[in-house]
C-alpha cells in the first residue's frame, strides 16, 4: 500500500471516529479504504467478476 495524505473537514473526521469508537471500523484508514473501494465500484460500475483483485478484499 501507498500512504497518502489529503485534508478533510473535521465533521468527517468526527465521523469516523465515531465509527471507529463504535466498532464498525478498527481505524480511520481502514474506513476510507472501504469508502474509496465502494466509490471506484460504484463510479466505475465495476462487478465482483471483473473487478481488479488488489480492490476485492482491503486490510
């Protein structure tokens, strides 16, 4: 994986930390992995048979 770095409102940030502080995420970083996967197969209409491997499971 590549690290990046991008500014973010604070609400979003509030946001996920609620999400992480609730258990549906372990980290801020694995919640925007899983938001960018989700918008790439949604964007780009990817389906489970032709999307690219490195996208169909995110650690």
């Amino acid at each position: 994986m590549k690290l990046i770095s991008f500014k973010a409102p604070n609400t979003y940030l509030e946001g996920l930390d609620e999400l992480v502080r609730a258990g549906v995420y372990s980290s801020r970083s694995e919640a925007i992995r899983i938001a960018i996967r989700d918008l790439l197969k949604r964007e780009l209409n990817w389906k489970a048979g032709n999307m690219p491997a490195s996208l169909m499971e995110v650690d």
